[in-house]
C-alpha cells in the first residue's frame, strides 16, 4: 500500500533539505507550497495557501499523514504572524483531522522557549512556554493547538523544537543547537514511525557535545541522532566570545530576548 506524506512549505529550507532524504519506495510525497513546485519521482506537488481552509482540505485529501514546516520563519509584525503561524497551523490541523490523517508533525521553535536560561544538554522537552518573540508566541500557540487535536480527536502530534537545521551551524551558538539535515530527516522518521505517540513535545537537535537540551524524549521515539556539530568547532577557535552567546544574555533567544525587538520598531519597518 502506497503511503502518502503531505509536507507543507515544502519549498523552505527544511523541505528542500528533508524531500530526498524521506524518498521511501511504496512512499509518495506532496509537496505543497505558497509557489509551484516541480515534483520529482514519487512525488506530488500541490500550490495554495495554508490559511486556506479549502486549498488545505484539497492538499490533505488521502494524506496518511502531515508534516507542517510551512509558516514565517523569522519576527515580524503581530497581525503576520498570527495569520500565518497561529490561524495557518490551526487550518492545516483541521484538514488533516478532516482528511483522516492520524499523525501530524509540526515545527515548532526553540523560541517557544526563548527565555528560558541555557542548560548544558539537561533542559527537558516540556520545558513552559516562556517565548522571547511573537514568532516565539506562534510557535507556542502551534504546541498548544497540537495537543488540542491530539486530546480531542486522539490524533497522534509531535511537536519538534527545532534549533537551527541547515548544513552547518549558524555561529558559535549553533555549537549548541544544530539539527543536521540527515538528523532532522531521521527524526521527523521516528515521528512518523512511533508507534502511537499522542500528544509529544521533542527538541529539534543533534547529538551535539555542547547541545543544550536533552534527547530523552526524542530517542524514546525511535530517534538516533548521528551527527555533531563539533566538528564544526574550529572555524570559531581563537575568535572572541560570540555576541550570540554573551554572558550578560544566558538564556535560549540570545538576542532576541532583547527589546530591540519590540513592536514598535516592527511596525515602522513595516511601514517602510
């Protein structure tokens, strides 16, 4: 029996990372995105909105299951964000429950929990919401909404809080919070695979030696992590401390704990 895996945002960073690493045979992957992908074997690509009740119900249709990346990805102003964040995710949960798709993974942030202080590889999954922008607030209400669905409707979702996923780590901070792309797809595999999760809140992150978090509740899905960012480290040797990981700002969001962010300044860079 073919299997149908709908990938929201599928053009992102993360989608273009994880579509050939999830290439399965018996699998087929929809690709949806806000612009037209051109599919590759195996492979579906579908355009729309996901703020789009009726484009979502139509990319959901006989999906066994959704992994939603799509979404802003950095700050911006309120009204942006909740539109396509917070109503976006609550739509693409609401197909996926219409269509039949029992499991759904979502990304969420390691800015759910921004303000959060850093803890050497200890900080536990369930870490409270303490988020250090409205993005972050986003990505809160997406955890929030996923354990609505997975309690109301017994759906299983699994909620990733990604740090940075990309080829290599973003800075000296990245030492800490790097999802490689072969982790990334092996971990939203444990997602898909685990055997009835329910509701689940998981870090995002490698096997770093310096990570922040714990990956107990990720490796109790089935998850193995293979890579580490140390391997990394020496483009940093001898450089200054790193402004991303000053002491006076030890918590998770860094920089974006600070009021520079503030709505103001959002809202005149909007204007502009």
């Amino acid at each position: 029996m073919t299997e149908r895996i709908l990938i929201t945002g599928a053009g992102g960073r993360i989608g273009t990372l994880l579509r050939p690493r999830m290439a399965r045979p018996g699998r087929v992957l929809r690709l949806h995105d806000l612009v037209p992908l051109t599919p590759g074997e195996d492979e579906e690509a579908v355009t729309g909105d996901v703020t789009d009740p009726a484009a979502m119900a139509e990319a959901a249709d006989g999906a066994d299951a959704v992994v939603h990346l799509a979404g802003r990805s950095s700050e911006g102003v309120w009204d942006d964000v909740l539109h396509t964040n917070v109503h976006g995710g609550y739509v693409v949960l609401e197909a996926a429950r219409r269509a039949g798709a029992r499991r759904v993974v979502l990304a969420s942030s390691n800015h759910a929990v921004g303000f959060h202080p850093r803890s050497g590889g200890a900080a536990p999954d369930h870490l409270f919401p303490r988020p250090d922008t409205f993005y972050g607030v986003s990505k809160a209400a997406l955890e929030s909404l996923g354990s609505l669905y997975a309690d109301r409707y017994g759906m299983d979702v699994v909620c990733l809080r990604i740090g940075y996923c990309g080829p290599r780590p973003l800075g000296r901070h990245g030492l800490g919070t790097w999802l490689s792309p072969g982790d990334c797809a092996r971990l939203v595999e444990a997602c898909l695979s685990a055997p009835e999760p329910g509701f689940r809140v998981v870090w995002g992150v490698s096997d770093n030696t310096r990570r922040w978090w714990s990956l107990e509740a990720a490796r109790s899905l089935g998850y193995e992590p293979e890579d580490d960012a140390e391997v990394f480290a020496a483009d940093w040797e001898g450089e200054a401390p790193a402004e991303d990981l000053d002491p006076e700002r030890p918590t998770v969001g860094g920089l974006f704990c600070d009021p520079e962010l503030d709505v103001d300044r959002l809202e005149r860079r909007a204007e502009d």
